[in-house]
C-alpha cells in the first residue's frame, strides 16, 4: 500500500469496498471563525465577581517607594565582585527613571529613589571586596 493512498483505496485494499465515507475531521465541524484551541473559560463555568472587586478603586494602592527584602538580600548576598554588579545592574535596569519615559511625574519620582537606594547600597557593598592586582 502507498504512503499516499487515500481512504477509499485504503478501504478497497483492505475490505473490497469503496462506498463508505471518510469519518469526519474534527476541526471540519468547528465554525470557521473559532479558533481550533481555546484557552478562554466557558461562560458557565465563570465564577461572578466578590463584590469587593466590582467596586471601582478611588485610589491607586501605594507602591512601594523601597527595594524588597529580596532585591536587598540579593545585593548583599553576593560573594564576588561580579555578583554584586550583576545584581546592582538588574536592579538599574530595572528602576532606573530615565527608562521610563511614559511614566508621570510621581512614578518617576519614585523610580528615582528606589535607583538611588540601589545604588547606595551597591556602593556600600563594593567597598567589601579587596581589588585583586
């Protein structure tokens, strides 16, 4: 038999008849306009909104204006030159104001202290580590 070979000559090689239709694809029945996977919740299975969560929020909640535990801890866990300044760059990338040019005003100004922190306490580390000549 032919790699090729379609349904009804597999069904003639086989069974000796070629008047059975092919089954059905799958994706043949679906409308054209559905996607072939969804990954969306169905409405019925939708859980309705706590009605906490449907209230609008008067005012955006703070955010924080000082590095987490876990970037400091970052910081001051590195045991080579190297670490720190990997660590202190990510974190520069990351707050530095001037890569957030759509930001406004208030959010700069705190991306602005969180960068001078990190930059603080990376300056402070270094001074640990002995310049090898």
């Amino acid at each position: 038999m032919r790699h090729d070979a379609t349904f009804a000559e597999v069904l003639d090689a086989h069974l000796g008849c070629t008047d059975v239709p092919p089954p059905p694809r799958v994706w043949d029945s679906r409308p054209a306009t559905s996607p072939l996977f969804s990954f969306e919740r169905p409405a019925a299975v939708a859980r309705p909104l706590a009605a906490s969560m449907t209230a609008p929020l008067l005012v955006d909640p703070p955010l924080p204006a000082a590095l987490t535990t876990l970037e400091r801890r970052t910081l001051d866990d590195a045991s080579t030159l190297d670490a720190l300044r990997r660590a202190y760059r990510t974190l520069a990338r990351r707050y530095h104001p001037d890569r957030h040019q759509g930001c406004g005003p208030v959010e700069r100004e705190r991306l602005a202290r969180l960068f001078a922190e990190a930059t603080t306490r990376y300056r402070q580390l270094a001074g640990r580590f002995v310049p090898v000549h």
